[in-house]
C-alpha cells in the first residue's frame, strides 16, 4: 500500500471526467478526490454533489488557489490545455492533461518549460497506453515477433451525434485528428519507435471548419510507413495492425480495449492466426496511479510532456498537408 495519497482536483464538469477518470480517481489505490471547479458555481455544486466529491468552486483559479490540492486533473476544450496548465504549474499544482497535450508542439513546449521551472510533473492522459494489451503488443514488437516492422495501420472513427459538441468547434481546438486520431499518431510513433520525418493528409472538412474525417500518412528515416483514419462522423471503428517481415498483429479494440479480457491475434498469412488473450484493465485508473506515484516518489515520468511534443509535431506537419490538399510536410525536428 502507497504510505499517503495524492490529493486531486478536477478542472471543469466534463464528460470524459464524470464517466471515466473521477471514477478512475476514487478507484486508484494512492488517490484522493477532493474537490471539482466549474465556470458555474451552481452546476460545480450539482455535479459534487451528484458525484460525492467533498467540495466544488466556482471558478478554476478558486480551485488551483486551493492549497491542499497537489495535482490536477484537466479535462477542458483542447484550446484552454495550455492556458489552465500553465496557471495550474504556476500554482504549483502537477498536471495530467487531456489528449491532446495542446493545439501545437509550439504549446506543448512552453508548457513543459513552465512545469519544469514550478517544478511540477506534466503528462498527456493517453490511457490507452497503459492497458495491458498495449504493453503486450510492444513486448512482442521487442522480442522480434512480428519480425521487422515496417508498416503500422490503424483507425479511430465514431459518431458523434451533437452539432454542438466541442469536437466540431474549430476555436476549442476540435477536429477529427485532435481529437481521435492524435491515438493513430501516438500509437504509430511508439510501436515504430521513432520519429517521422514527413507526413501527408487528406481531410474532409465540415461545415463548421473542422476536419470530419482525416486519412494520413507519416513516413519515418527509414522507410518505414504509419497508415490512419479518423473521424467525427463515421461508424464506430478503433483498430490497429502492426505489420512486419514475419506476422501482423491486429486488435480491433486498439484504444479503449476495456476491462473485459479481450484477444487480439498474430497473423502469419496461410499458417492462419494466433490468438493472444490479455487480461482487462481499467487504463484510466492505471493512468491515475502510474502518474500519482510518480508525484509521490519524485520518479521521472515515461510520457513526459516532451512525449506529446513530438506528438503534436507529427499532428501539425499532418494539418499542413491536409491544408495544402495533401501536398507532403516535412515534420520539424
Ligand atoms: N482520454 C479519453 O478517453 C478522452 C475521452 C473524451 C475526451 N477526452 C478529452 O477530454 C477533453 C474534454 O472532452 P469532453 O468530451 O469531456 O468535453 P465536455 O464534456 O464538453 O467538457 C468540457 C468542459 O470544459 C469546460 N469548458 C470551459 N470552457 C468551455 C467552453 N468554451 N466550451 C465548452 N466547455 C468549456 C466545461 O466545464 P465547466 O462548465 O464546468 O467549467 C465543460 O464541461 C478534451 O481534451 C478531449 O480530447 C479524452
């Protein structure tokens, strides 16, 4: 047992909170939850008291002034990541932020700069990485079992039935690639392990601006080559082919693989297919406590906010393509 618990507030009302990682919170083992702000006094009081949490502000700036909080939890519209983590650093709170991280690597960088100078821990809350199928699937890329790989293909659609969701409002930092497929993105870069060097998008836009739907490509030194799709408005969909010399292995439940035990499969061509059974796991709860004793222990953090910079630049050379009607970007380095 953890001899003390992190002591969490939560930034707004959110959905992704209120269903996933409040609970997530109360369920990690070195967690505390003690209080959530709202821009709206009332609906901070209702939610608390809906959810049990002992107390609630009426502003975010109330709740980072809160002297007994020592981490917080910031579930807002992707254009407010940066500036409600930065106070929030500033306040001398550590910080798990939702994906993705920011609007660009350019704020992903500043961010981390701030944290490190308040010397307080940063992380994007990619969940899905902590899932054992994700870990399962990196160990076998280690080990060789797929031999070489040189081709990742993956997907993440859904839709999304309310015009007035943040995810199509351009000025909240919506769109399909910030919103599900920066996973594509996450998850190329880490099974391939390496950076991509060019990248190329094409997008169809919606009427209120954003990127509907985004197919992409990115194209790492050595050839090596990540395929995705997202979208906004599109059958649900989450998957994820590692494709190499030897095997392809392949999840249809690539990002929220759930707490159910679930089976992905090897693939070897007319040899037929392994299936490889993982236990469930709720990876929000595991995200929770892998950050939380990091805090606790002063450890560095496997995803630090340099992680999700290298994230974004894939992300921002992705949007420049898809602007210049699938004209190739070079990634900055
Ligand atoms: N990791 C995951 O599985 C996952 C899943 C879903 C979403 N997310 C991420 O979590 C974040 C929030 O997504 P969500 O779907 O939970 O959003 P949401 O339900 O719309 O909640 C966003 C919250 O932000 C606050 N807010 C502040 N300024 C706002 C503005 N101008 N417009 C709208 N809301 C504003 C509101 O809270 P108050 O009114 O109480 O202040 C609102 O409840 C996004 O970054 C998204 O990418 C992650």
């Amino acid at each position: 047992m953890p001899s003390r618990k992190l002591r969490w507030g939560v930034i707004s009302t959110s959905n992704i909170g209120r269903v996933a990682v409040i609970p997530a919170i109360r369920a990690a083992k070195n967690s505390e939850l003690v209080a959530v702000a709202s821009r709206d006094a009332e609906k901070g009081r209702d939610f608390a008291q809906r959810l049990n949490i002992p107390r609630s502000y009426g502003s975010y700036e109330a709740l980072l002034a809160a002297q007994d909080i020592e981490a917080v939890y910031i579930p807002l519209p992707n254009s407010l990541h940066r500036e409600w983590a930065i106070k929030a650093a500033q306040s001398g709170k550590h910080i798990l932020c939702e994906k993705p991280l920011a609007l660009n690597a350019a704020e992903c960088l500043e961010m981390e700069a701030v944290a490190q100078e308040n010397h307080v821990k940063l992380m994007e809350a990619f969940m899905y990485r902590f899932h054992p199928q994700t870990q399962v699937v990196l160990e076998l890329v280690k080990q060789g079992v797929p031999g070489k790989v040189h081709l990742v293909h993956s997907s993440f659609t859904f839709r999304l039935t309310r015009t007035d969701n943040i995810r199509f409002k351009p000025e909240l930092g919506g769109g399909a690639l910030m919103d599900v497929g920066c996973y594509c993105v996450n998850f190329s870069r880490m099974v391939i392990g390496s950076e991509p060097v060019e990248a190329q998008a094409y997008a169809r836009w919606g009427s209120t601006g954003v990127d509907d739907q985004l197919v992409g490509t990115l194209r790492f030194a050595d050839g090596t080559l990540a395929q995705f799709d997202c979208g906004l408005t599109l059958e649900r969909r989450e998957s994820f082919e590692v494709v190499g010399t030897e095997a392809a292995l392949y999840s249809s439940q690539a990002f929220l693989p759930g707490t159910e035990e679930l089976t992905f499969f090897e693939r070897r061509g007319r040899k037929g297919e392994i299936p490889h059974k993982v236990q469930g796991a709720d990876e929000y709860q595991l995200m929770v406590e892998y950050f939380a004793d990091c805090v606790l222990e002063d450890k560095p953090l496997r995803f630090p906010a340099s992680e999700a910079a290298a994230n974004m630049r894939a992300i921002d050379a992705l949007y420049r393509s898809a602007r210049a009607d699938g004209k190739p970007q070079p990634v900055q380095r």
